[in-house]
C-alpha cells in the first residue's frame, strides 16, 4: 500500500499539513448528537426532526399547508408541460398511499421503484414512505439479472415501474423472485393483453385507494405519524465498482438534516427550479429532488425524454443545476463540434473571447479586483458569445450548479467558471447522503473538492486515506453487518476509500485519487491514473481513457473515442466509414489521438510529483466501454479491475513492445443477446518528456 504520508511531504512545501490524525471540522458547526448552549433542545431535535417535521411526508404536509399553490412538479407531455401544486401533489401522493394499503402493502415493506424522472414515480417514493415501506429505487437501464439482484436483496413484494420495457424485465427474471407479489405500472401502452393477475395500472390504484378512503384513511393517518427521525427514508444501492452493489440504508435523520444544513449552505429557497434528469436510483437525484426539494418547497421540473432533456433544461431554465462530469464534458464536446462547423469570422470571434474569459472570468465570478478595460472586454464578450453560449445550454439562470461523482478535469471546471456559470465542486458518497465537502462561493479552486460541509467532520489516516462523520452518515448496509463494521466504526467515522490531504489554512480537501487506485510506478514515483485521465478526457475527440502503469516501468492507457465528436470529423472531411470500429483505427483519427496523448504528456511532465505518469504507449479500443459489458457501473464510473482482466491480452502487449495485438471481445446487444467482436489492433508510442529530451541532445 501506497504511504502516502510522503506524498504529504512534497505537498507540505506548498501547504503545510497539520498531523494527518488530527481532525477538522467546518467553522464551529457539531454533531446533531452533542450538546452545547440549549442543549435540551437539541437533544430533542435528534428525536423527533427540526421543528417536529421527522420525515419527507411531514414536510410534504407542510408544503401543501403552507404554500400549497406553489408549484412542486412539472413534466412535459407531449411537448406540453403540466404542473402541480403542492397540494395536488399531496393528494396524488394520498391516493396512491391508500391504494397501496389497499393492495396489502405493510410496514417494513420493501417497494422497487424502476423508471425515468416523472412526478409519479417521485410520488411513489414518497407513498411508500407514507405507509412505513421502504422505496429502493433502482437503475432504469440496468439489465433484467442487474434488477434481480437488487429484487431479490432486498426482498421486494412490490414493484412499480414507468412502462413495458421495465415490466418485460421484471417478468423475464419474476421465477427468482419469491417474495415478489404484485407490479403496478405506469403507462399502459402494450401492456393490454398481459395477465394482470399481478400487473395493476397505477392510475387505477389511485382510483382503489380514493374509492377506499374512508375505510383505509385512519390506518395511513397512523402509520404517517408514527414516522420518526430513525425511521428508514430509502435504501440505495451503491455502484458497485468492485463488486455487487450494497444496499444503503438512509434514515429521515440523515436525508432531512444533510437536506437543511445544504440548503443552508447555499441559501436555497423556495423559488429554485431544478430539472430532474440523473437516474432516480442515484443518491444526488434523490437529495436534491426529494430531500432539499421537501425541505425548501422548490420546484421539481421533469423533461420529456432523455432525447429533449436539452430543449427542456433550456426552457425550463435551472436556478440550481447538478451533473456529474460526464454530462459537461458531453455539453463541451457538442460545443466544440458547433464551433468547428460554424463560420472563420464566428469561430475567431468565439477563440477571442473565451481566451479572455479563461483569464479573467474566475476572478470576476467570485468578484476578485479586475482591471477596467478587462471588464469592458469581458462584457462584450457577455453580450456577443458568452451569454448566447450560456442560454443554448439551458444555464443562463443558473445561481448555483454542483457537479459531483467522480474528478472533473481542471481545463473543463474552468471553461464552466469562466462563462460566469457559478459552478461548484462536491464531494459525497451514498454513505454520506451525498455531502462530505462543498465549495463556498469565493473559495472556489478547481484543485480542491472544498471545506467540510455544515456539520461534517474530516480526519486523514496515517495512510492518507479520508474519513468522516456527520449526521448525515448511513445507518447499516442491508444484510451485511461484515461491510458495515469495514467501513463505519463504533464512533461513526466513515472510509470513503479515497486519498487525500487536508490544506493548512484554508481547510480544504484535496483528494488524489481512489486509495486502491493511487499506487508507485516501478521507480517508486507516485500513480495516480484518475489525474492523467481527467486531462486526456478534455478533448473533444475522446470520451473515456483508462490508464495502467500500477508497480510498472512506464504508464499505457486505453483510449475511447468519442462518436459524435470524431463523426462529425469525418463528416466534414468526406471520409468514409461504416463501423465505430472502423473509424476507431482510421489513420488519421490515431494521429490525433496521439496528439492529444502527447500534448497531455507535456502537461503531466510539469509536475514534479506526478510526471512519471506520462502515457508511453496507448491504443484505441475497437468498442466502447459499457455498462451493460459490465465495463462500467450505471452511473459511468470506470470498473478498473474487470477491464484489467477482461483486456489482459491487449495491456500485455502494450508492456511487451508489440505493435498490433489481435483480440476478441464478448459484447452485449441491445436486446440482451451476447455476440464477440475481433480485432487487429495499432499501438501506438506516444512522445514524453524523457524521450523529447533525448532526441534534443541528439
């Protein structure tokens, strides 16, 4: 294991560190549990909530009481966007409560929720936490076996899904399931001749629990006020980068509190709009489209469809905005593409002014002195390229935007800022209900992920690894006490898994990379691929990388190119192709995937501490990585130790000085079928600072 103690002595020039077993918390905030001046009172907000609301369906009655004619939900039908007060929302959400008492659902019941953002599937969760089951979102795209993980986990007897597509999946895998009894779904369409002995329309068991009001109503008026600040909110699964997804138990404590001191933080209120298009079974969605849109009464607004989510962010107009890198990064490389199709006069006027708004647009973000004319500059630029730019991306509005998930790249993060887009970076985890650090506005860097959040606590091991405790930190993991006890101790300090150091003064966190990923080249100098693979993703033209060179001589990498983006190239240049394959091993598309390896190489070469992991050799894979390969999880993160095995022959020859390896590849289809694709594939030797030099002195 890497000592990363070292590490923290080359950082110390910089930024002296304080002991690595000291811990800091944020500017004098405390655990809920401990008592300070009034401590009667806030010993009995831990047992029944903030001023009595203790669970998500006492701050919905709230809502509806106190500004019931707001709107709490939006959705486009049709290219028509519906809405819902608060109190309709309640009445809904009431509805649908009943029915399910009606169909037998008890307390301590488990209900899968399966489907894209609409209103009603958030009003699911919220039913089933109004009868005292547990909801447990699960992934829209996972595959049929993927859900009967979970199904069969957590021991669903109730499903509710958004339409055929996911009822075929639970069917297909329904003789695994023993305790599964009854689906509800959500739009109708192909679903009439099905045997409905278990399937149930959701609007019929709304009408069912409207019919049966005055027989079920005191049942679910019991059991919504028996909820408490420890009952069970939800239970999430984890990712599963290393293995099978662990089930996540949130309380009301965790989700209301991190919900109140977040919102705090950020001054949200009641008139923010957010679009809820990240998956629901996400731990960001769920914070920030339940537990903060309760808390502050906001507006949940849901598109159409993945395919318009652009058309109806930009409509909708986000004042309070989140997405995990990928999505930027998909945002920037349709920029690009734009760019480079528009016009010489268009595209010299767009390189103009954001190469002034990349020198000055931070600094006047977070209203840092800027000279006069830079000012003036930067306002033209407002007016004839930024602010265009920022309302075809649907930010113009934009107060507050997070992204979180994994690491963005430093060069995107700034692109963001420089637009005068108040992106902010956060780092969470499931565990945590997402927030462990947050970036203060003014205190912005795109170095650091930011201070502990209100009443977070931080604490770096001897190994450097990062650990922390706030109330926000989860109960158990479901069925499996032996991963509980790994990661939560007895004092409720947490294992984020991840390295990283404290900065002296600021307080700011810098997180390296995933602990199990940061190790030593062969020379001892320290790995750490996450930073190499933020850079080579900055380019347009490449969509994933994955670097190896763990206990290794020198680092090789794999590259993904982007389609869209290299498409669009080959389009322009009238070259022909008819595969991603094909177009992957185009001569001149690996020409300009090795200058964008060598330019990156030139940049890794100027730190000192990282330079030993500059890309020496490289080749682009003949498929994208997927999750549905098992490449990647559902939320996109790359699943290093399955691609190390499954593409065991490729890395061999790019460590045994080979030019073409020849390869065959398991994929799976759209409709579940599995097929193997071959290849031939060129490596490629990127230039590095050493081999530069070298051919200097020669």
């Amino acid at each position: 294991m890497l000592d990363l103690r070292k590490v923290n002595e080359i950082f110390a020039r910089q930024v002296p560190l304080k002991s690595v077993n000291a811990w800091i918390r944020l500017r004098g905030a405390v655990r809920a549990e401990r008592t300070d001046e009034g401590g009667d009172t806030v010993l009995a907000q831990t047992q029944t909530g903030v001023g009595g609301l203790a669970s998500i369906p006492a701050l919905l009655h709230r809502n509806a009481t106190e500004f019931g004619n707001a709107p709490a939900y939006r959705e486009k039908e049709y290219g028509i966007w519906q809405s819902w007060t608060w109190a309709e929302a309640e009445k809904e959400i009431e509805a649908l409560a009943l029915g399910l008492v009606n169909m037998g659902v008890a307390e301590g019941d488990f209900i899968a929720i399966i489907g894209r953002n609409r209103p009603y599937l958030y009003w699911s969760i919220v039913a089933a936490q109004c009868v005292g089951a547990i909801p447990v979102p699960l992934y829209q795209d996972a595959s049929a076996e993927e859900m009967a993980y979970v199904l069969g986990h957590c021991g669903a007897r109730f499903v509710i899904v958004a339409d055929q597509e996911q009822v075929d999946k639970v069917i297909e895998v329904q003789d695994q399931l023993h305790q599964f009894e009854h689906m509800i779904y959500l739009d109708p369409r192909g679903l009439r001749k099905y045997d409905h002995t278990q399937l149930h329309q959701y609007s019929h068991v709304q009408a069912q629990g409207r019919a049966a009001y005055d027989e079920h109503i005191k049942e679910l008026t019991r059991r919504r006020e028996k909820l408490t600040y420890d009952t069970t909110c939800v239970m999430l699964y984890t990712s599963g980068t290393t293995g099978k997804p662990k089930g996540v138990v949130l309380s009301n404590r965790n989700v209301i509190e991190t919900a109140k001191s977040s919102a705090e933080f950020d001054k949200l209120g009641p008139n923010e709009e957010i679009l809820a298009y990240l998956p629901m079974a996400w731990v960001g969605d769920f914070i920030f489209s339940i537990g903060q849109a309760y808390w502050c009464g906001f507006c949940v607004n849901c598109p159409e469809s993945p395919d318009t989510m652009m058309t109806d962010l930009r409509e909708i107009g986000p004042t309070y905005y989140f997405a995990p890198p990928r999505v930027f990064e998909t945002q920037l490389t349709n920029i690009m593409i734009r760019m480079e199709d528009a016009s010489p006069f268009k595209k010299r006027m767009f390189d103009y002014f954001m190469a002034h708004a990349r020198r000055v647009g931070p600094d006047i973000l977070d209203g840092h002195s800027v000279d006069f004319m830079d000012r003036l500059k930067y306002a033209l630029g407002e007016l004839v390229t930024y602010g265009p730019l920022k309302n075809t991306l649907g930010f113009s509005n934009v107060r507050v935007g997070y992204t979180a998930g994994e690491a963005i790249g430093p060069e995107i993060f700034d692109f963001y800022r420089s637009l005068g887009i108040n992106l902010k970076q956060l780092y969470g985890q499931t565990e945590a209900t997402v927030f462990i650090t947050a970036q203060p506005d003014g205190e912005v860097r795109s170095d650091t992920v930011g201070v502990p959040s209100p009443g977070v606590e931080l604490r770096i091991a001897d190994n450097g690894e990062v650990f922390y405790r706030s109330p926000g930190v989860f109960v158990e993991y479901y069925k499996n006490a032996e991963s509980t006890a790994d990661t939560k101790d007895a004092e409720g300090w947490v294992a984020t898994g991840d390295a990283g150091f404290i900065e002296e003064g600021t307080g700011h966190l810098r997180i390296i990379d995933r602990a199990k990923d940061v190790g030593k080249m062969a020379d001892g100098r320290l790995f750490a691929p996450k930073y190499v693979e933020n850079k080579l993703k900055f380019f347009p033209n490449i969509l994933e990388a994955v670097v190896f060179g763990n206990a290794k001589t020198e680092c090789t990498a794999f590259i993904n190119i982007d389609l869209t983006a290299v498409g669009n190239w080959a389009e322009r240049n009238n070259i022909a192709y008819s595969s991603y394959q094909e177009l992957a091993g185009h001569p001149q598309v690996m020409d300009t995937i090795q200058s964008h390896v060598e330019e990156v190489n030139a940049s890794v070469a100027e730190d000192e501490m990282l330079s030993g992991c500059q890309v020496h050799r490289f080749v682009v894979l003949h498929k994208e990585l997927d999750a549905d390969d098992g490449e990647l999880t559902r939320t996109r993160k790359v699943r290093r130790r399955i691609i190390e095995e499954k593409y065991a022959d490729i890395i061999n020859a790019l460590y045994d000085g080979s030019d073409k390896v020849s390869t065959k590849t398991e994929v799976t289809y759209e409709d579940g079928r599995k097929g193997f694709i071959s290849a031939t594939l060129e490596i490629r030797t990127a230039g590095t600072n050493a081999m530069r030099a070298q051919m200097a002195a020669e």
